[in-house]
C-alpha cells in the first residue's frame, strides 16, 4: 500500500518536490539574508558577485570583475583553498582594509561528484555582531585554561631531591644518586621498606629531570585489581569489554606521556603484566585493550619496591629480562635504623608539619625523648615517626615533649617501667659504650673463673697481659671479693 498525503500524491513526490524547492531557493535565500555574495569556478576567477558585494568592497560601479582571480580583488580571500580542497569554511573571520568582515564558503559539486566552484557568503560586515558569540567563546576558553592548569598542577610533583631529610653519609649518597639518576633518561628503580620515602624520591628525581614540565603519573600496583590492571596501564577502546564506555578510555601511560611512570609496589604486578611493561620500556608503544592500533609515547619508568626481586627472579615469581632492564641505576634507601644520626633532623622537620597543619605552637624534643626514639628499631621507617610524633603531639599540650611522652607509642622494650629509656639502649658515645662493654665482660670472666685472672683472660681470648692492663684501667685489682 503506497503512503500519501491528504492531497492524494504519495509522499515519496511531495517530499521530493519539497527538496526541489528547497535546494532552487537556497541560493537566492542566503543572497538575499547576508551582506554579501559571491561565485567563483574551480580556477576561483570570479563567475558572479551581487551589489550589495560589490559596494561593501566599493568597486566603481560598471567595472566588471567576471573572469577576474578573486584574490586580486578580495585579496585574503580563502575560496581557493575550498574549491582546492572541496571542503568548507564554515565560519571564519576575513580583512578587507580596515574591516572584519564574518564570512562563510561552500564548495559547489557537479553532477558527477568533481568540484565545479565554489560560493561566500558575508554574514556580517562589522564583527559587533558576533560580541555575545565572541563573550561566551573566550568564557569557555578561560574554563579551558582553568581546567587545564588544575590538571597540571594536580600531575605537578609535590617534592624535591631535598625534601629527603637527612645529612648523614647513607642519606647524603641517596641524594646523590637521585641528582645523577635525574640527568638521565633511563629506567631507576628505588629499593627499600616501607616508609623510606621511595616515592618522595621519585617525585624529586623527577622535578630534577628535563620532563620537570611535563605529568607524574604515580600508579600503586598492589591497590588496583589484577583484572582492571592492563585497562589500568593502557587503556580500553571504546566496547572492549562489557560495560565499557563508548569513547576510548585514556590509561596512565598515555597520560604520563612526556613525563614519568611511577610504578609503587612494582614486586606486586602479574606475569602477564610484566610481559607487556617490557615491551614499552624496550620499544615506547603500546595497544589499547580491544584494539590493534598501535600507539607510541615517550614515558621513563621509575619503579619502587620493598621485596626481593632478585629472589623473585629466581623463584620464577618475576621477569628476569623486566628486572635487569628496570635495574640499571638502582637506588637503596636505607631503613631509619640505619641512618639514626638523622632521627632529630627527620623529627623536626615533621613537628614543623604537624604545627602549620594544626595551626599550634611547635612541639619540641628534648635530650631524654630523642634517646627512647632512637633505641626503637622503626620497621615502619620515617612513615612511622610521624606516626608516633602526632600521636604524642594530640596526647599532651605541653610544648617539651619528654620519654614518657610515647611511653604509649613505643613498645615496651625501648622504654622501662618508669618511662625512660633503658641504659643499655641509650644513645651514647661509641668509647663509653665500648668502655662498659669491656668492664662488665671482665666482671663476668673474673666471677666465672673465681677470680683468677690467667683463667678469666683465657676465657676472654686475649692475652694475659692484656688482661691485666684492663683489670688496672677498669680498677678490677680486687675483684670479686671487693
């Protein structure tokens, strides 16, 4: 059955002709609505120009301009580059003397699809026309900006190399390497516990390097499911997996581009993983999840891990060809347990932190609290000193903060039942400790042997005339009968 209109001709004509007319009076329409018109042929000699053109351009009236190049009468003209290209200018802006004028053009297609010309048309001669269209296009371009520079500074590093605390010989080497790590551009890999500041250092050596300007991407690998991981990395085209987005879906390392990878918990990525990270550390590109397209970028990886991953590599539990090509300027921090001379710079610079945050007064350490921290062993590193530095700080409003002060923060071992530091744990010169070693060994050699010294001095391996030289320093003469 044939669809029609009231009239009785089907719809098929009646639509037709609609188009018909539509397309006859397009041209005369736009004619007659802008400010000015004009035709050109595919060489863009000028084949028609209406009046109202020809005064806004005020040619003398009689001139005839057809067959004319239309640049040599309108000479910014763009028409060349539309009937060249076949595509069209749909807004643009032209200057002819000491005017603006808002200008559209549209090439003209024959029959068999090749480009016969072209026509502009001028919407306006003075640009006041366009001053709202101009006002919310420069608003939204100052929402861009706005936009873009919250995105750079939220990617912006938040440390330096000297936001490592510390002056000591181990920390003093760490900073070293990072400035030198810095210079260059190949993959770094940090090693050390949890808390001693790996991903501070990466964000310095970062900072230090030539990408400075350009994003920090940090990634927790242990934080993000194994299934989500590889979109994670490199993002998905649009339906590569159920309940994935219709536009493509941009991964770290495409934002990281130009910039650094911070991979944190790198111990924790799967073998999968391992695989395809190797492939961009060798060659600089990657695939989308669900796509073929190969896409390039230029990203430095810096990786950081707390375990093994020499034994990992030989229990099979990570890529030997991953672990040698991320290990080529390997960078050990040191745990606070071995870097204790820094203990009172590290607690100050926190307790400065923890004042500007709380808005208070500064707090202070004084000789007996910084004794019982550094006979605490510290397996959470410097993460766990603030810890326990702001736990204390909440506890007591005193200003001096003492041993007894994180007598609840502290295991017992590092503190006696009064509160203080036991004696043979305290921070001492390494001659005084030496010195009370070496007397209560020769007490106790002496007690073993009841008081003969050549047996006391065989037990202790040391000569006896040795011996006797430390019983007469330590005034052991009478021992242990006095």
């Amino acid at each position: 059955m044939t669809e029609t209109i009231g009239t009785g001709n089907s719809l098929d004509a009646r639509l037709d002709e609609v188009y018909r007319q539509a397309v006859g009076q397009l041209f005369s329409l736009f004619e007659k609505m802008c400010e000015g018109a004009i035709a050109v042929d595919d060489q863009a000699r000028i084949a028609w120009i209406n009046d109202k053109y020809r005064q806004l351009l005020g040619l003398p009236e009689g001139q005839s301009v057809v067959g004319v190049e239309v640049e040599e009468i309108i000479p910014h003209s763009q028409m060349r580059s539309v009937v060249k290209s076949g595509r069209p200018i749909l807004l643009d802006v032209m200057p002819f003397g000491s005017e603006w004028f808002v200008v559209t053009r549209l090439p003209v297609f024959g029959e068999d699809g090749k480009v016969l010309g072209g026509v502009g048309y001028v919407l306006y001669d003075r640009l006041d026309y366009l001053k709202p269209l101009v006002n919310r296009f420069l608003e939204l371009q100052r929402e861009i900006e706005g936009l873009r520079r919250e995105l750079s500074a939220e990617r912006r590093t938040k440390y330096t190399i000297s936001s490592f605390i510390g002056s000591g010989a181990q920390a003093s080497q760490v900073k070293r390497l990072a400035r030198r790590a810095a210079r260059l551009d190949a993959p770094i890999l940090l090693l050390g516990e949890t808390g001693t500041g790996k991903e501070l250092l990466a964000h310095g050596i970062h900072a230090a390097s030539a990408r400075a300007d350009r994003p920090f991407v940090p990634v927790n690998v242990a934080a993000v499911p194994e299934g989500l991981l590889e979109s994670e990395f490199f993002g998905a085209a649009p339906g590569a997996y159920t309940g994935a987005e219709r536009r493509p879906r941009i991964g770290k390392l495409e934002t990281a581009d130009g910039g650094t990878l911070f991979l944190d918990e790198l111990a924790d990525m799967p073998l999968s993983m391992q695989a395809k990270l190797l492939r961009v550390l060798q060659d600089q590109e990657f695939e989308r999840l669900g796509s073929n397209r190969v896409i390039k970028v230029d990203v430095r990886i810096v990786a950081a891990t707390g375990q093994d991953l020499e034994g990992m590599v030989d229990s099979g539990r990570f890529r030997a060809d991953l672990y040698y090509r991320l290990n080529v300027l390997p960078i050990h921090l040191p745990p606070m347990r071995e870097r204790i001379e820094d203990l009172e710079q590290l607690a100050n610079v926190i307790l400065d932190h923890i004042a500007v945050r709380a808005g208070a007064r500064r707090r202070e350490l004084d000789r007996s609290a910084l004794e019982v921290l550094a006979t605490h062993d510290w397996p959470g590193n410097v993460r766990e000193l603030q810890n326990i530095l702001e736990r204390a700080c909440m506890l007591t409003d005193r200003i001096d903060l003492t041993a007894g002060d994180f007598a609840t923060s502290l295991p017992p071992s590092a503190l006696a039942r009064d509160g203080k530091p036991r004696g043979s744990r305290q921070v001492r010169p390494l001659a005084q400790a030496i010195a009370e070693l070496e007397r209560a060994s020769i007490r106790a050699a002496l007690e073993a042997s009841g008081g003969k010294k050549t047996a006391a001095a065989r037990l202790l391996g040391i000569s006896r005339s040795s011996f006797y030289q430390k019983v007469a320093e330590y005034g052991l003469e009478s021992y242990p009968h006095s």
